[in-house]
C-alpha cells in the first residue's frame, strides 16, 4: 500500500513553509523514519521523517514551492497494490477513476463545492451576470498575518499584491517577490500619503534638496560588499518589526546575587549532573512562573490568554540565523531532564535539524547573552507572547553590609521586556522579585552559605 507525504502542521503562528532540499531522488529506496525532504519556516529548518519503508515513487513538489499544512510532498510505493487514488483529494480520485465514455466534467461537478458545482451545470443560455454574485461566496483577498505584518513593514499596499496562484492565500513569499521587483524609489513608506483607511502605501519620494557634502553617506566613499539574508532572517526580521510596532512594550530590570546558583553548578558537577547556567536559569524560570501565570500569557483581541503549562522557548544561535527551540512542560522536568532536553534542542538547531515540535507551543522566552560577557540588555518580546527574560553575564561586584562594611558577590541582571497590554510595571516587577529569590536560594541540593 502507497503513502503519502505530508506536511505536518508547522507550530504556532507558522503556517507555511519553503521546501529547501530533497535528501532522496525519485526511485531511490527510504527507510521508516529516514530523514526525506527539509522545510523551511520562519523559524527554523525543518526535517521531514519518511512515514514509511519502501521507494520514493513519485515526488509532487519541486524544491522552492511555498507549502502548507497537510500538502502531499511525495508518494511512497511499498509492496502490493497501488493506493496512490485512494490517498488523493476526492476530487482527483473521482477524475483518475472516470471511464473514458463520461463527459470531463462528471466527476468535476460530483466533488466541487456547491458554488462550483452549479457554475458548472450552468446552460450557456444563462447570462454571464450570475458570476458576480457567485464571487461575493469567496473572500475576496486572503492573506497570512505575517505576509500582512510584513507588508506593513515595507510599506507595500496590500492592494498591489497577488498570490503566487490564483485563489490560493497570499503569502510572505509574495511579498517578497513584489518587493524584490519594485524599484528602489519606490519601496519608501511616506506617512503623509497613506490612505485615509490607515493602510501604507507606495509612494515615490520627492526630490530632496541636497544636503551638505559633510553630513550625507555616500556609498562610494568607502568599499562595502552585501551579505544576502536567509528566509529565516528575513521573516524573523518581519517578526520583530510587527513585535517592536504593534506591541506597546516596557521592560524591567533587576540584579540578582548569584554566588550560590554557580556554587551549587559545581556541586551537581561533583554529582555527575552537568547542568550549564542557561539549564538552571530554565528550571528556576519555569517555577517562577508558576507562581505569576499571567507572564506565561498572550494578548488576544479584547482578552488574555494564560496557559496552564509553561513552554520555555530558548533563544539558540543557529547557522541560519537565530532559532528558538522550545522545551515543552518545562515546569515539570527535574533539573537533569531540563539540561538533556536542552542539550539535545541546541544540537539540533545548531545542525538545523529541528522538528516542527521542538519549535512550536512557546508561551515565554529566554535569551541568555552571559556567555559572551554582556552585562544586560533589553530584548524584544517574541509574538504572540507576553513577556520575555534577558539575562546577563555574572560579574563580581562588591556590596554593603549592614556594619558600612562591604563583601564580595557575584551579580547577574535579569531583565523582562513585556506586553503592556496583558501585564503592568508591578506583576513584571513581583515575577523578578519571586525569580531573584529562587537564584540567591537554589532548591538543586542543599548548599552552605
């Protein structure tokens, strides 16, 4: 019997996907759980697992198409009959069966949807002013929220976009082509000539009156060269453009003492549980937000969203640009199941070989930049979550003891940037509170002052 290959369901806020390469050519043997085909979302790179042992029979998508959820990739012939009909959409079935004595449009007009079934039966009797009335049953333009985001961003009115075909949803690939054939002049966003309706549009600019030879950049003054950007980087680019205009963000910040969590790092490594820092910060965050659920949260629409389980995405450096791959129920993992867990998420993004589970479901981030000795920062919220946590590098400092004295400690900045929408300055504040406690007091193993 014939598989099909399908595109699995992509995570959150994904809903397509560029097929980047196929790891086998047509005719050649795959095995169950073989790694077949790559996707590329705005994410990450994807590996697609062969559902089945057998030949790679026929291939149905060419490297570079846009797919979405549930598109058949490939067919999978195994031994026996054929059942690559019975797999097909009905209406393809129903065509492959029809008998050559049947008019064309039998086995058309039995499966389409009943719009399309009467347009067909139509008698060219009727007159043509029907079909105005039969196009109200569509919407009228469909289009992704990150193609709209992305839009937006440029400044390209959604008006002038078209999908790649025809009455298919319009995507961030199409947006991309349209911006990539506009001309320079044109791409830039002038306020003042947006519609009255609040939609940007293209305008070519004015010629401006020209400045003095000392304050204006000229390209040719020094050599540069251009680095092109991955689909990765440039969706995640979209991303934090929609993230830093369409979220009213402020964030807050705090030192913590974190001579005992370093403290009790060695220990567990005396142990044999190597943990790394971002691994405990995990297990503690998670626990955190136990307590102040409305951090583990999203805004939508006129309400708010907590999430009853906290799914810890983690910001990962990956060849393709930056990943965040997601440790599920992160607040139900023992220390040592959170190291592995994110040991074997790093790995694979790192090899971009990512599932589409390991990086969907996140309800709260952390970006930890203290390996590189950056002391803090401000990150941006990751949509459609309401909050994220930026951690900075320990750094001696010297503090004041009740006697005027002062004593050493080891000092790391914790910063949350949050969506104004769903939480204020004194939640963010109570959840940094509860966190800086749970670090100076480590629950790992006992450990002494």
């Amino acid at each position: 019997m014939d598989t099909n290959l399908v595109v699995p369901i992509l995570g959150e806020a994904v809903s397509e996907a560029v097929l980047l390469r196929w790891n086998k050519a047509a005719g050649e043997r795959v095995e169950r759980g073989e790694e077949i085909a790559e996707l590329e979302t705005d994410k990450a790179v994807l590996s697609i697992e062969c559902p089945a042992r057998g030949v790679l029979a026929e291939i149905k998508v060419e490297v570079g198409t846009v797919v979405y959820p549930g598109d058949v990739l490939a067919v999978i012939a195994r031994p026996g009959p054929s059942s690559v009909i019975a797999n097909t959409p009905p209406v393809i079935a129903s065509a492959a069966k029809q008998s050559p004595s049947q008019p064309e449009t039998a086995s058309v007009i039995a499966s389409a949807p009943p719009v399309i079934a009467s347009a067909a039966k139509q008698s060219p009797s009727q007159p043509e002013t029907a079909s105005p009335a039969r196009s109200d049953t569509f919407p009228r333009r469909r289009i992704s929220p990150a193609a709209r985001n992305m839009a937006r961003a440029l400044g390209i009115d959604l008006d002038a976009l078209s999908p790649a075909r025809p009455g298919a949803r319009i995507t961030t690939v199409d947006v991309q082509r349209y911006a990539a054939a506009a001309e320079p002049g044109d791409m830039r966003f002038d306020r003042l000539s947006a519609p009255s309706s609040g939609r940007p549009s293209l305008s070519r600019p004015e010629p401006a009156e020209a400045e003095p030879a000392d304050m204006r950049f000229d390209r040719l003054s020094a050599p540069f060269h251009r680095i092109p950007l991955t689909r990765v980087q440039k969706l995640a680019a979209a991303r934090m453009i929609a993230s830093a205009r369409d979220i009213p963000q402020f964030s807050v910040s705090v030192d913590a003492e974190a001579g005992r969590l370093l403290k009790a790092r060695q220990e567990l490594a005396g142990l044999g549980l190597k943990a790394s820092l971002t691994a405990m910060l995990i297990y503690l965050t998670a626990r955190a937000l136990a307590d102040h659920p409305l951090l583990n949260a999203q805004y939508d629409q006129d309400e708010v969203i907590i999430y009853e389980q906290v799914n810890l995405g983690v910001a990962v450096s990956a060849p393709g640009g930056l990943a965040v791959p997601v440790i599920h129920r992160a607040g139900e993992r023992t220390l040592g199941e959170t190291a592995a867990e994110l040991e074997s998420v790093a790995q694979a993004a790192r090899d971009s070989r990512l599932s589409p589970d390991q990086v969907s479901g996140a309800t709260f981030t952390l970006s930890n930049l203290g390996m590189y000795g950056v002391r803090e920062f401000v990150p941006l919220v990751n949509p459609p979550q309401a909050a994220i946590l930026g951690v900075g590098a320990a750094r001696p400092a010297a503090l004041p003891t009740p006697d005027w004295g002062l004593r050493a400690a080891q000092l790391i900045t914790l910063t949350v940037s949050a969506d104004h929408r769903v939480l204020d300055g004194e939640a963010v504040a109570r959840f940094l509170d509860t966190l800086r406690q749970r670090i100076e007091n480590p629950d790992f193993i006992s450990t002494r002052s």
